[in-house]
C-alpha cells in the first residue's frame, strides 16, 4: 500500500469516533482525546476538522472574568451583542502579524453591538508589557480568567484562534493560525462575518 495513501487512511479513520456525535465546548476536549495519532500534524488537523465542525451549532460557554482595565465580562453580558473572541500569546509571530487587522476591525464596529475580547496565555505582566509596546485594542481578560478560558473555549494548541458568535451566541466562525507578517488578512476574513452576524 503506498505509504502516504496508508497515513491518509489512518487519519480519517483516527478520526471517526469525534465525529460520531455533535461536539461542542462541553464535550471538545473529551472528544479530541479519542483520535489516537501521535504525530503533531495529525493532531493539529483533527483540531482543526472538530473545531470547524462547531460553526452554526455550538453555543458560547458560560463564562465571567474580569478585564485588565477592572471591567466585568460574561456570557449574560454578550446576549444580544456579537462577541469576537481572539487567542493569543505575546511571542507568537502570527498573533502580532494579525494585529492591524483586528485593531482595524474594532475601529469599525467598535461602536456598534460587538464586543472584542482578546484571551491572552501569559501572565498578566507579561501582557501587561507587551501592551505598552504595542496596540491591541480588545479588551483584555486577566491571566486568571484566560487560563480557564482556554479549556471552556477548547483551544487545543492553534494560535492564534479567532471566533466570532452572533447575537443569539452562536459560534459562526472560527480559525486557527496566520501569518507572521503584518497584514489585513484577518480583517478581510472576520470582517463579513461580523456583519452577517449584525443583522441577526
């Protein structure tokens, strides 16, 4: 059997068993468990297929943490706004490339019914720093509070990860990863959404 049609086989099949039930925040990790490679690339890609699979199905998890400014954030809060969820880390080359282009798209709707909130992996200070030096302009959710996040929002090692849930707190987009280099990649990519979920 040619080799690469043989890993191909193994991946799709190391995968079934996460797809045979709808998968959503509560169950993700659970779920991302049962695919049995070992192999990074694999992993990753299994990621990927279950987390895409959660667009138009999955509700925001419950959550409530406290901002860096001292500002409270919760699923209660969000019901009838769009909530753009980014997640990062402060040495990640692609979560600063994609920066411009977030920062472009709260300008944009900044006044509108959308929230944008950046769950960062570091400690406080560190991110506390990196804002010093640089603009990010979400509202930033304490260490405290991401550390938990990170589990309830199944992010299974993609960084950066950006979500965006409608009105009603469906999830209507999610994706994983970028480019290191400073563009509007994102902006142009998260942008349509926004406004489809605006309209809800």
């Amino acid at each position: 059997m040619n080799i690469k049609y043989g890993l191909l086989l193994i991946m799709i099949f190391g995968m079934v068993p996460i797809f045979a039930q709808q998968i959503c925040f509560g169950n993700c990790q659970e779920a991302f468990q049962k695919v049995k490679s070992k192999n990074p690339m694999t992993k990753m890609m299994a990621a990927g297929r279950l987390l895409k699979g959660m667009q138009g199905k999955c509700e925001l998890p419950e959550f409530s943490g406290t901002t860096l400014t001292g500002d409270t954030l919760s699923k209660e809060m969000l019901k009838g706004k769009v909530a753009v969820f980014n997640f990062w880390f402060t040495t990640c080359p692609p979560c600063i490339g994609e920066l411009p282009g977030l920062n472009r798209l709260v300008e944009e709707f900044g006044g509108e019914e959308v929230v944008f909130i950046a769950v960062g992996r570091d400690p406080e200070p560190e991110i506390q720093r990196f804002l010093e030096q640089r603009t990010f302009k979400y509202h930033h959710l304490s260490d405290a509070t991401a550390g938990e996040l990170l589990g309830q929002f199944c992010i299974l090692g993609g960084f950066p990860t950006n979500m965006v849930f409608d009105k009603d707190g469906i999830l209507k987009h999610i994706s994983m990863g970028g480019s290191p280099s400073e563009n509007q990649e994102k902006y142009h990519e998260l942008k349509p959404v926004i406004k489809r979920s605006l309209k809800k």
